[in-house]
C-alpha cells in the first residue's frame, strides 16, 4: 500500500520501468519462438504484479481526491484510517504527535491496517483527524445498496 507522496512517485516510476521490462520480455519470449499462449502464460506473473502496482497508484489519488467510496463492511475500517490521514496531508509522525504516541506505532498499525484495534482507539484516529464517520444500516440482503469499497 502507498502511503505517502514519496512511495506514489517511487511506484508511478517503477510503472513504467515495469511497462519497459515487459515489453522486452514479450519480445524475447516471442523471438525465442514461444507460441502466443505459452508467452501470455510466461508473462502473467510480471502483468500481475504490475496490475497491482496500477491498483495500489489508483487507490492513492482516489484517496488524495478524497474520494473514500463506501465502507461496506468495518473490516476496511484500517483502510479508511490511513485514507483519512493520506487525505488530510499528514504524515505518520504527525499523527503520532496528535495522537501523544510514537511514530513508530503508527507505521505498525497502518502496515497492520489497524486490524484489531478497539473503537475507543479508532475514534481517537477519527479525532485526530479531525473527522467523523457516518453510518447507515441496511439489510444484507438489499444488495444494490452495498457497494463494495
């Protein structure tokens, strides 16, 4: 995961070093004679860490828009929290000074996405951000209404 400008234009270089790389490795698996199956099978898993790659840049200017989509299930609830901080422009080290803890403690819980932290704990994260969360309750199994985040 991204998490600051940093490792965003660390990841938009090695994107494009990856393109260049696979687009060498295509034509040497097809100048080695591979049929076209047996070079698209070659170059999955290079196309699948670059797929991710593209995601995880996706997701870092979604989160820099301020564009959260809807949190569906709270399991993506440490998701939102290092979107929320990504968003508002602070550093790890500024929200641990707002929060009166380590820094060091913030990158653990956000390399963890926070997971199994109380809410009491998820509030203060919300207050030192200076945001809210807002819920709304529908039925399962009233599909349309849950859009995955």
């Amino acid at each position: 995961m991204i998490r600051n400008d940093q490792e965003y234009r660390a990841a938009l270089k090695r994107t494009e070093e990856d393109r260049q790389v696979a687009a060498k490795q295509r034509a040497a698996l097809e100048a080695a004679g591979l049929a076209p199956d047996e070079v698209e099978r070659a170059m999955q898993p290079l196309l699948s860490f670059h797929a991710q790659l593209a995601e995880e840049i996706s997701w870092y200017e979604r989160v820099k828009r301020r564009d959260f989509g809807v949190l569906s299930r709270l399991t993506g609830l440490g998701r939102l929290l290092i979107a929320l901080r990504i968003a508002n422009g602070l550093t790890q080290r500024e929200l641990a000074q707002r929060l009166g803890v380590d820094e060091a403690q913030v990158s653990r819980d956000e390399r963890n996405e926070y997971y199994g932290i109380t809410l009491e704990r998820a509030q203060r994260v919300l207050d030192a951000l200076g945001t809210q969360v807002v819920t709304r309750v529908v039925e399962a199994s009233d599909e349309r209404e849950l859009a995955p985040v």
